[in-house]
C-alpha cells in the first residue's frame, strides 16, 4: 500500500485520455494513481512502489500489456499484484485467463463501462488488502513461533478442566526429556509429585485467572525437577510458562540445611558456654569461700600462736639474764639466736595478721585525701628519712576511694621498701599520680637496687623475697598487702625495675567505686 495507507492504483495506457477517464472514474479518498504511459515506464514504476493493482491496457506500442504482466509474474515481489487488462477484443480474454488461471487477473473490454470497472476495481482491491494483510498476520505468527520455540521456559497450553496438555514448546524435551507428542493429550496431573497434585487441585477450585505456583514434576529418566509456574487462565484454557528452578531450589535446600546445622552447632556452643560459665562461677564462689576460710584460718592460728610465742621469749629473756657470765660462749649464742628467732616469729606473726585483716570485706570504701596519706606517711617514717637522708618529691594526689588506714599501709609499705631497698646512696623516691580515663595511675618510683625484671609478678606474692635477710630484713609479705588493698578498690598494681637502676611500682585506683 502506498503512503498514508492508501491503495497506489497503477493506470498503464498510450493515450493520455483515457489514463485521465480512468483516474476521473475510480478517484477515492483511499486510493492513489500513478500513470504509465506504456509497458517499459509501467515495469519501471513497480520497481520503486508498492502497487496494489494495475489497469493494463494491452494493445501498446512497444512491449504490449501481456507482456508487461508476464514479466509482472514472473517476478515474486510483483507476481501477486492484481492485473485488470483492458482490451477490444474479447478473443484475446480465454488466451489470456488460460495463462494466468492463479493470479488475480480480470479483463474489461473497450468501450469501459465506468460501473463495472469500479465494481471489479474496488473486488480486487478489497481481495489485495486482504491478502496483504494475512501476509503480514503470517508473518507475525512465524515470529511468534519462532520466539516459542527458542524459549529456554517451558510455554504451552493445557486444557483449564481435565488438564490435558494440548501444546507445548521444544523446551519440554530439554528440561524434562519427553518428546512433544507424547504429552499432547495426556494430564499435568499424571507427571506431578504427589505434593504437587494437590497444590494445582487447589488452584483449580481457586478460579483465579492468574496462578503462580511450584511444582516436583517427573522427567523422562524417573528424575525430579522443580517447576516455578506462571499461568493465565483464559477461555478454559491454562496458557503456562514454566521455569526450571532445580538447580536454585536445590542451592536453598543446601543454604537451609547448613544454617540449620549451624543453629544447632551455635546452640550446642551457647549450652556449653553457659555450663562452663556457670562452672566458673561455681568454682569462684568455692574459691572465694576457701580464701575467706583460709583468711579466717590465718588470723586465728597467728592470733593464737602470738601467746605462747611470748611464752617462749618471756622466758627465754629471763634465761638469758640468770646465766649472763655463767655459761660458756656458745651456749649464750644460742640463747641469742633463740630470742632472735622468737623475735622473727612475731614479726612474721604481725605480718600475718595484717595480711589477713586486709580484704575482709568489713571496711566500707570511703573518701581518701592521698596528699593528707602521703603527709602522714613522712611523719610516720621521720626517724628513718632522717637516717638514711632520704629525699621524697610529691606531686599533687587526688582523693580516691579507699580505705585510708589500708591506703596509708600501701605507702607506709612502698615507701619504706624503696628507702630499704638501697645501696648506699642518698634515696630518692618520688610519688605521682596521673589521671586516666577510668583511674588514677599513680606512680612510686626510687633509685635503689632494683631487681630482675622476670621476678616482676612475683614479688607481690606473699612471702616471696628477693633479696636475703641478712643483707636486707624483712617478711615478704609487704607488697603482698599492697596487692590486696589495691584490687579491693578495683586497681591493679605492677613494678618495673632493673638491676641497679632502681624500681617503678604502678598501682591504679579506679575513679567510680567497684562492687567489693
Ligand atoms: P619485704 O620487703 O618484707 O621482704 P615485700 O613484700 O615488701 O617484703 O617485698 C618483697 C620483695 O620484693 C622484697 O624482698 C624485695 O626483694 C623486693 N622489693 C620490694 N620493694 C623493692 C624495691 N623498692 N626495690 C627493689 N626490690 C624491692
């Protein structure tokens, strides 16, 4: 057809009068005209349009009309155009429709009669279009089929009531394996799983005119593969797409499996923790319960132990002076060395009993100036700074939490052990404090001896010395309280030292009062 959707009528005729009498008689809104005028300009024209049907008059100079129509025919892309010839002589008509019996070819004799040439005109017209049309409709079912059959899915129809397959597309044979013909006719129902079955029972009674759904459904080998369904429902006729999903459905199988093993294994992990948890907490419970009896057991035996020590170096001393001059040397050395150790058990005994007095629990944590603990401190080694000229620097100290006759044992202990802890030289011991997110850092730091950094831990367990009592005396048990008094508030207390380059001892006191 021509621009504008108009049918392009090609009027072929040697006099200029007629071509003008036949456009004048079939003129309409719908139809347009090109002219030749002979056989040579008419094949030119319907090399370059779209005709859709030629009124050929057959009697012209050079090549006449049949000849043009042969040619016509003999090419497919103008073959089908509708040919009406005009001739006067009918003879000419029989010949004529002998040799084109197929194609649309009628014959008008001259003189025209303008009724009947727009009668046949507007018939072959009408059949044209017709044609051009189911061409194209062709043409576009050809696509459709084409796309159906290329479609990695499965596309088909099947009967909306008995679920018969009616058709289906290629892709059936690769995903489940069947030939086509061999499900035309035969139920949906008969591949499905047994699940399955009942889902599309229920879809059915459902009405719905569309359906999305899953199914297991049985291939050719036996096998089970997993359909997703897309179904429209129209004129009792189900039109399906169905995807493979297999291959997904089997990957959330195995994610759902592993997240239920997982599950159970953190759930598993979770009990145990719990137990172990609760264990701990059993075992802290007996162990607080043991070091409080062991506490109680400690003060109790020093306690008592104190009587008759005195006992002993009462009269040990009464000894001594009754045989002053009277013994031989030796037996008055080992009456001294009798009261000497008598006079260590009580030292040891004291130490116990402070020991055990500390993290009782009994004293409330209350607020502690440290500058007023390290000022009492000074006075109350006086006598000793004196002696050894001892020199303290103190820089300002904050008020803690604390108990302050524990907080004043801590640096009477610290103190005193970094002026004892000497060789010689002029002590040196300053004492600071700096203030940190969640504590106080405070720091007592001297120029002494020194000692073995590996002993580092050690030395804060009771009893445990360093250095020999004959070059320095003492119990072991000092640094041990420390320890105590600091973890009831909360801190932790450490040392830094090496030999001979004196020692940093580091204790931490938290800012918000801890639970005792
Ligand atoms: P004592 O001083 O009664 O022996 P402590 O518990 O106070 O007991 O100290 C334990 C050990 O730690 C000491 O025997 C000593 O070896 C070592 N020590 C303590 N303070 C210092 C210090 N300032 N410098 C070097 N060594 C120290």
């Amino acid at each position: 057809m021509s621009i504008a959707n108009k049918a392009l009528i090609l009027i072929v005729d040697d006099q200029p009068s007629n071509v003008y009498a036949l456009e004048h008689v079939l003129k309409a809104d719908d139809r347009e005209f090109v002219k030749a005028m002979n056989g040579e300009e008419a094949l030119e024209i319907t090399k370059t349009n779209e005709v859709d049907l030629i009124l050929l008059d057959v009697q012209m100079p050079g090549i006449n009309g049949f000849e043009v129509a042969q040619i016509l025919k003999s090419d497919t892309r103008t073959s089908n155009i509708p040919i009406i010839f005009a001739t006067a002589f009918s003879n000419e008509y029989k010949f004529v429709m002998k040799a084109y019996e197929e194609g649309a070819v009628d014959f008008l004799f001259k003189p025209l009669d303008p009724d009947i040439l727009k009668a046949k005109v507007s018939v072959l017209l009408k059949l044209q279009m017709q044609k051009k049309e189911l061409v194209e409709k062709n043409a576009e079912l050809h696509k459709a089929a084409l796309l159906i059959d290329n479609s990695a899915d499965i596309l088909g129809i099947i009967d909306a009531e008995t679920l018969n397959i009616e058709g289906v597309n290629k892709a059936i044979t690769s995903i489940l394996g069947y030939p086509r013909e061999e499900l035309r006719g035969t139920s949906l129902q008969s591949y499905l799983n047994i699940e399955s079955r009942s889902i599309v029972e229920e879809l059915i009674i459902s009405g719905q005119s569309e359906l999305f759904f899953e199914t297991g459904i049985y291939c050719k080998d036996k096998s089970v593969k997993w359909l997703q369904w897309k179904v429209t429902v129209k004129d009792g006729k189900w039109f399906f797409n169905a995807r493979d999903i297999t291959e997904s459905k089997k990957a959330e199988d195995e994610i759902r499996l592993l997240n239920e093993n997982l599950e159970r294994k953190v759930e598993l992990k979770t009990r145990e923790l719990r137990m172990m948890n609760l264990d701990l907490e059993k075992r802290a419970a007996e162990l607080q319960a043991s070091n409080i009896e062991l506490e109680r057991f400690a003060f109790v035996a020093s306690h008592d132990l104190q009587e008759p020590l005195r006992t002993v170096s009462g009269f040990l001393s009464l000894l001594s002076l009754e045989t002053e001059g009277k013994l031989n040397k030796e037996s008055d050395d080992y009456i001294r060395f009798a009261l000497d150790g008598t006079q260590r058990m009580r030292d040891l005994i004291q130490a116990l009993l402070e020991y055990s007095r500390v993290g009782s629990g009994e004293l409330p944590l209350e607020k502690v100036n440290v500058n007023t603990v390290v000022e009492n401190t000074v006075k109350l080694l006086a006598p000793l700074i004196q002696e050894k000229n001892a020199k303290l620097h103190c820089g300002p100290l904050p008020i803690v939490k604390g108990v302050e006759a524990q907080m004043q044992q801590l640096f009477l202990n610290l103190v005193s052990n970094a002026m004892k802890y000497q060789n010689g030289q002029t002590p040196q011991i300053e004492i600071s404090c700096k203030e940190e997110q969640d504590n106080w850092l405070f720091c007592v730091k001297d120029n002494g001896i020194g000692f073995d950094p590996k002993y580092a831990d050690r030395i804060f367990m009771i009893f445990q010395r360093l250095h020999d009592k004959s070059e320095y005396s003492g119990t072991g048990i000092g640094l041990s309280i420390c320890k105590k008094i600091i973890e009831r508030t909360g801190g932790k207390i450490w040392a830094v030292s090496e030999p001979g380059k004196g020692s940093i001892f580091y204790f931490t006191i938290p800012k918000t009062e801890q639970k005792t």
